[in-house]
C-alpha cells in the first residue's frame, strides 16, 4: 500500500480516536462541571482514558490483520509517543482534578479563574506535545517552533480584536473583577453573569434576556458589581407626607415600614430624615440595606406597600399637587363629609363582624355558652370601633409591648407565638 496513503489513514485514525471520546465526553463534563469529589475525578480522566482504551482494541484488531501488523511493528514508535502523549495528558488532568477536590473538600473556592485554567492546560498539553515530537520520535522542533511563532504574529495582526477579548478576558478573570454568578449593571444594561469566556462575558438580564457583551467593552467600562466586595447595598425610598403630620410620627412609621419586608436587613438599622420642604408638603428619604440589591425594584415596591398601610393607619396623609379649583372643591367635599354620620353600611359591617367573632360567641357568653351581647348591644358599640387593614407579612404587636387596644380579626389569618425566657417557642397558633 502507498506510504503516503497508510499516513493519511494514520493521522485520520488519531483524529478518530481523539474525537470520539471527545464528543462522548465533552456534554457530560460541561453539564457537572469540574470535580468535587472522587466520582467527578474519574469523569474528568474518562476522555485521555476512553482514547487510550479505544487505541489498544484498535491496535488488537489490527494484528490480527497479516498486512497491518506489519506496519504496525515498522510503526511502533509512533504509536509509542501516542499513548506516551495521552498517558501524560491523563497525568496532568490528574493533578489538576485532584487539586480541585482538595479544595473543594476544605470548602475553598478554586483560586485559578476558568479562562485562566484552560490557557494554562492548553500550554501544558501543547508542551506535552512539543516533548513528545523532540524525545519520543528524535523530531527537530526548532523549524516547527520558528514557524508556529511567525504563525502566530500573522494571526495576532489578523485577530487584534479577538486577541484584545482574549487578553481583557484574563484580565478580568485574574482580577476576579466579575465573575460568573454575580449581578453587575454595565450601562444600561442589569443582570447576573451567567458564563465568561475567552472571547465574551454573557449577562442574563432581571427580564430574560442574555446580552453579550465583549470582553474588551467590559475592560474599559465602569462595571458596578452589586455583589462584590460584599452583596449589602443600601436603598432608599423617596416619600412626600403633608404639614399636619409630625415629622417623628412620619418617619416613625417608614422605620416600622422598611422593618416589615424580610430582605430588610436589621442591622444597620432603616433610618428616615426630612430632605425639603415643597408647596404641598414635607418631602422624606427612607434608607434601609438588603443583600439582594438586584431585586431592588421587587423590594422597594415592597417596602412602599408597607408604606401605604403604616400611613393609612397612622391617618398620615400622601400629599399631591393641586390647582386652586381642585383644591376648593376638595375642601369643600371634606367640610361636608365631616358633617355626615358614619356610614350605615359600615356601621352594619363593623355589628356583623362583632356578632361573627370568638369574641362574642365564646367568650362573652353565660354559664350555657349562649352569647350575651346581642345586635342591639353591639350597634351602639360599633360607632367607636375602626376597622384598619393590615398587609401580609405585617406584625400586629411584639410580645411584651404595651397594650393600648383590643383586635378583632373580621377577614383573613393570622399567626403569632409565644416566647420563653430563653427565647424558647411556648405556644404557637394560626
């Protein structure tokens, strides 16, 4: 068989050997990532160990071919380099994967940024490959190592903007400046960092869009990362209250507000203060801190429906501009309605919400468990009480507060618990 036809064939055979385990290999390490433990190590050693595998079964079934098991021992040496090659390769995905088990199993973060890492393995492997050619099969590299160089200067001039990606993307990633998981906003756009690379960095945005966005443009933007050096962040919330509301009383109840919502974080504690006065009323800054600024829109809306609520029963009043026309129709509405008696339908929801409580039907009743307060008596009661609405997730009172007035639950649920000494649930309820 012609020379030259047995090295083609030999050269495709490698390629074959190289791309089949790659491609059998390559979603599985992409969908678990590097290893973590010792199962994760054998995943990273399949792809070196499946082309050495593979090349014994092929070498066997080529001796038992008269032909080819000639040439295969005219040809030993080459295949000698090449499970010498994979052998190494297999050596330094070893360490590396052994290193990133160890580190995983202390709980440390793996030092060597991603883009970094497979630089670094592409160096070695090619090294790997240089030293095999020189000492394995007596190459001269020298020509091979003059023309790879002048090869690489006319890429490099041909590719300036990849190679500027490239550079910028290490970079980044040895700064560790953003990296994937963390939300940044980049001009106009907000998002999380889902995936860098050498060429780009992708950013999912809070609305499901991935922007992508080249490494370079990163390097020379202003990046603000909201979750480095520390994801705490503080917000604030502007909201206006008119002259007859006490500043105290105001700004006691944005602090009250801002402490209802969950992401608020206790520590440092909301503030408020009074930033002007306007034509129409007295303007306030509420400044509270969360760990997830990201979502910042989610929980300032939050904290502005507390807001409502904590105003509404305070009887502390949003002001908004007016015309002079609008504003003496107003008050002329509010002259008359001071003048009018309470509405007769709430009067009768607030009888049948008295009539319908525990209160009236199991407490207040006689030695027989009948009730003693009846419609009639409780209509004249239902002019002094006011019904307030409360918001999900709002706190009624803290155990050992003063006790000013009495609830009566009309719509909804309610949950609350009692507390020992050692802050110790005793007795919790719905």
């Amino acid at each position: 068989m012609n020379q030259y036809l047995l090295t083609v064939i030999e050269v495709i055979a490698m390629l074959l050997l190289w791309l089949v385990p790659r491609s059998l290999t390559f979603s599985l390490n992409r969908r678990h990532g590097p290893p973590e433990n010792l199962l994760g190590l054998l995943r990273y050693l399949l792809q070196p160990v499946l082309v050495l595998v593979l090349t014994w079964l092929v070498v066997v079934v080529l001796r038992a071919q008269g032909d080819l098991a000639s040439w295969l021992d005219t040809h030993a040496d080459h295949l000698h380099a090449w499970n010498i090659f994979w052998t190494g390769v297999a050596v330094l995905l070893l360490i590396e994967g052994g290193a990133r088990v160890f580190f995983a199993r202390q709980g440390r973060e793996w030092p060597v940024p991603g883009l970094l890492m497979s630089i670094i393995r592409f160096v070695a492997v090619v090294g790997l490959a240089f030293g095999v050619l020189r000492f394995e099969l007596g190459l001269d590299i020298a020509p091979l190592l003059a023309s790879t160089a002048l090869l690489t200067a006319v890429i490099g001039f041909a590719l300036q903007g990849v190679l500027g990606n490239l550079l910028a993307g290490m970079s980044l990633h040895i700064t560790r400046s953003v990296m994937p998981g963390d939300w940044v906003n980049l001009g106009d756009i907000s998002g999380k960092v889902t995936e860098t690379n050498w060429r780009e960095t992708r950013i999912r945005t809070m609305s499901g869009h991935v922007m992508i966005v080249p490494n370079a443009k990163m390097s020379e933007s202003v990046v603000h990362n909201l979750v480095r050096p520390t994801p705490m962040r503080r917000h604030r919330v502007d909201v206006g209250a008119s002259y007859a509301d006490a500043p105290d009383d105001v700004i006691a109840a944005l602090v009250a507000a801002a402490k209802e919502v969950d992401a608020v974080l206790p520590s440092p504690q909301p503030d408020a203060y009074v930033t002007e006065f306007q034509d129409f009323g007295i303007n306030y800054r509420l400044r509270f801190w969360t760990r997830d600024y990201h979502r910042r829109e989610q929980i300032d809306g939050e904290v502005n429906r507390m807001i409502w609520y904590k105003f509404k029963r305070a009887g502390i009043e949003i002001p908004f501009p007016m015309s002079d026309v609008l504003l003496n129709d107003y008050l002329m509405l509010v002259q008359n309605q001071m003048k009018l008696d309470p509405k007769e339908e709430e009067l009768r929801f607030i009888t049948r919400s008295l009539l319908d409580s525990d209160l009236t039907r199991k407490l207040v009743v006689d030695e027989e468990g009948r009730p003693i307060l009846n419609a009639e008596r409780l209509q004249s009661v239902a002019p002094l009480v006011r019904k307030v609405r409360y918001t999900k997730g709002e706190t009624l009172y803290h155990q050992g507060d003063p006790g000013h007035s009495c609830h009566i639950l009309a719509d909804g649920r309610l949950a609350g618990k009692v507390l020992g000494r050692q802050q110790e649930v005793i007795v919790a309820f719905t």
